[in-house]
C-alpha cells in the first residue's frame, strides 16, 4: 500500500523521542496520518508545522495501518505566519476545525481546496476571516450538512434572504423571518453572493457556521468547537475585524 | 518475565526502560552495569536519586526545579528583578543558562498551547507571570518560546494577557543561526530574517 500526494500539515505530535505522527490534509486521501521516523529533527522540524504544503509518500504493509510519511517540503508558509498573531489564529482555528471535523482518510476535495485557498490568503487579513466562514460552510457542506441558501424556506423568494433556520439550516427571506428572527440565525450576504462584506457580517457567519459545526458534526461524536476556533473569534473580536 | 533474574532485577530493568532513550534492552545492559559497579555508581546513584526525590521542588516564584525555594535565580541578588524571561521548560531555561547570555531572572510555563494535547490556558502558570509582570520593580518581558505554531500561539496569548501591565514585551529574533548556510534554511527562517534585517 502507497500513494504520493501533496497536502497540507493539519497536526504533529510527538512519538517517542525522534519520531512524530503527523496529519496531512490531501485532496485524493483526505485527512490522513502516518508516523515520521526522525520527524522531530533538528532538520525536520521546521517542515513538521502545521499549514506547511509538503509531498507525502505514504507506505505501509496493509492498508488500516498506521503507515509511514516520506515527507518533502514544497511550501513552508507556516514560518511566515508566526508574526502575525491574527493569521495565526486563523491557521491554528482551521487545523483544529479540520482535525475535529473531518473523518480519517476520506476524501473531501473541496475541503482541501478551499483550505488550500484559505492558508494561501492568511497573510491578507482584511479577506481571510470571509474565505475562513466560506471555509466551514463548504466543509458542512462536504460532510452532508449543508446548509440550504438558495432560497427562502417559507416564500421560495431567492432574494432579500437575511436568515438562516437554526432546525432545518435552510435559508429565510426578511420578510418571512421578521415573526421569528430572535430564534433564527443571521445570514451574512457574502455567503449568498448577495453583498459585499460588511461590519458584523463575518461575526454572524462564524456563528453561523459554528453552530451547525457544533451540533451536526461534533456533538454527535461527543466532541465540541475547538478551543483554537475560540481564541481566534476573540482575537478577530479585539481587532474589530468582526 | 525473565527465569534467569529475581523480580528485584526485572522491576529495576523495567523502571530503566521508562528513561528516555533507553528501551528494554539498553535497559537490560543499564541495570547490569549498574549491578557490576555497585559500589562505584549503583549506590551512589541511588543515594542522589533518593535525595533529589526529598528535595528538589518546584520554585512557587517561576517554577524553575531546585532544592531550594525560592530557587537560587529568584534568590539571587546579582540577577536583574526587572527582566523576566519566559520560556516553556525547565529545560529551555537550563539552555539559556549554559549560553549565559541572560542576567535576569526566568519564568516556566509549563507547556505550551497545544489542541491535541489538551493544553490550554488554564494548565500553563500563566496567572503568576500576570501577577509577577503587575509587579513595580518589573520593567520587561522577553518571551522566549519555540518557533513553532504551538510557540508562537503561545507567546501571542501571553502578549494579549499581559497586554495591560505597563511593561515592555519582547521576544527573540529569528534568522540565520551560527554556522547557518542560506542553501540549507527554511523558507520561514529565511523570511523571518530578511523582516528582521538590521543596518550592518
């Protein structure tokens, strides 16, 4: 059993003194482990971060083994990053919400493009926070919890849609949802396509999005929203980014 | 468990093999080269052994390891009390003291920020550097953590925490080691050295 793909590095941690298991996020193999020998090198560390793109040679003798990573780097942005306190946030809160919410070694292309996509833009911070909410709706999305935006659950309307049902995920019209809008979520136009970004519009998409992280793919497994996911609201909150 | 040793010989062979870098069979040799030099090395390892166990603790000041507490650094009188360093390990601490580019005086952490390790804020002591940096007679803060993710995470955490004490906050710089061929370094080591690039 082997592949060779490139990825992104989700998550490392030690194994015994010189080795590590690493977590790599690819298009064809999804979130997928194996063990590096001598990944806690001197020469490997700095490749073993979390957000580095690296080429993964994986092998092993059966396939439900935990295997073994050849690991070359191809683009070490984490080291870019570590200056900036908000784009980190943004990498560590993607990691985390990656790890917790993917399955193992189940293929979701379009997660691993848009993190792709995501890791590239975190040195721009007035874009990133928006592609990070795009991020977890389109992963919600990937994993069959996808939430309904196209048009108004009540009217069928596909326009002035403001709120999200919290039951059912569907999106609802202004006017519909005017009755009920303290029990509905708040649906940020960028996420339908139907505005610019706006003060306030990231805030409700990361509720957004957390909320249905939270109760369809993470309370199921007993698990909860990361506490990186966490400190990089505050952080984004503390820089008036939301 | 083997036939050919007592259980006495097994139980030291298997608290050896729980040492980092020795496995079951180092262990094995370990234990025989102790038991061959009983007098010269078995006892006396012992004895120390026993000692450090009664007396060694952690300083209730900076977590630093000593026999006494407050430990010989926050003790001393020739260490500068307005510089305090934090770093994430006992060990990080004993490197920086073996380099004796530091005078003042140090905090351990404990750890570092980790998701997957479960490590949070509440685990780190952070809450004495806090109280520690409120502190009249303390005028900076070097964070001295990892250049990794987790490090980093860490060091902006404590930044934001200490963001209300009026000291100075600053961390190490990150560039081109001793010996470093430019060939040879990463491309975040190589980015972070040209932003912090100086007049030569």
């Amino acid at each position: 059993m082997e592949w060779t793909e490139s990825g992104r590095i989700i998550s490392v941690r030690g194994h015994g003194e010189t080795s590590a298991i690493v977590e790599i996020l690819t298009r064809d193999h999804g979130r997928h482990a194996g063990l590096v020998r001598g990944g806690r090198s001197r020469s490997m560390r700095p490749v073993l971060q979390p957000g580095n793109r690296v080429q993964a040679h994986w092998r092993a003798r059966l396939d439900e083994h935990l295997g073994n990573f050849q690991i070359e780097a191809e683009d070490l942005s984490a080291g870019a990053l570590m200056e900036d306190p908000l784009a980190l946030s943004g990498l560590n809160a993607a990691c985390a919400v990656a790890v917790a919410g993917l399955p193992e070694r189940e293929a979701h292309p379009a997660v691993a493009d848009g993190f792709e996509v995501l890791v590239s833009s975190l040195d721009e911070s007035g874009v990133w926070p928006a592609i990070y909410v795009q991020w977890e709706a389109g992963l919600l999305a990937d994993l069959g919890y996808g939430l309904d935006l196209r048009k108004c659950a009540a009217t069928g309307h596909t326009d002035d849609l403001v709120y999200v049902s919290p039951r059912t995920g569907r999106a609802v019209s202004s006017g519909a949802g005017e009755p009920y809008k303290d029990k509905l979520l708040a649906l940020p136009g960028f996420m339908t396509g139907q505005g610019a970004l706006r003060s306030g519009d990231v805030q409700a998409g990361l509720i957004l999005t957390g909320y249905f992280l939270e109760r369809r793919v993470l309370w199921p497994s007993d698990r909860v929203l990361p506490e990186a996911r966490l400190r990089m609201i505050d952080r984004l909150a503390a820089a008036g980014m939301v | 468990m083997n036939q050919a040793s007592g259980p006495e010989i097994e139980r030291l062979i298997q608290l050896l093999a729980k040492l980092p870098g020795l496995g079951p069979r180092s262990a094995r040799r370990a234990a025989l080269h102790l038991l061959k030099k009983r007098e010269q090395l078995m006892e006396p390892l012992a004895e120390a052994m026993g000692e450090a166990a009664a007396k060694i603790r952690a300083c209730a000041e900076c977590g630093n390891l000593d026999v006494t507490d407050p430990c010989a650094i926050c003790a001393s009188q020739r260490r500068d009390p307005k510089v305090i360093c934090v770093v994430e390990t006992v060990g990080d601490l004993w490197a920086l003291e073996r380099a004796s580019a530091f005078k003042g005086r140090y905090h351990v952490l404990g750890g570092v920020l980790s998701a997957l390790d479960g490590i949070g804020p509440d685990q780190l002591n952070v809450a004495k550097l806090i109280e520690r940096a409120g502190r009249e007679e303390t005028s900076e803060i070097i964070l001295a953590l990892n250049a990794t993710v987790d490090g980093q995470t860490t060091a902006h955490f404590i930044a934001d925490k200490l963001e209300g004490a009026s000291v100075d906050i600053t961390s190490l710089a990150r560039g081109v080691p001793v010996g470093g061929e430019l060939d040879y370094l990463d491309d975040g080591t190589l980015a972070a050295a040209f932003k912090s690039r100086r007049p030569a």
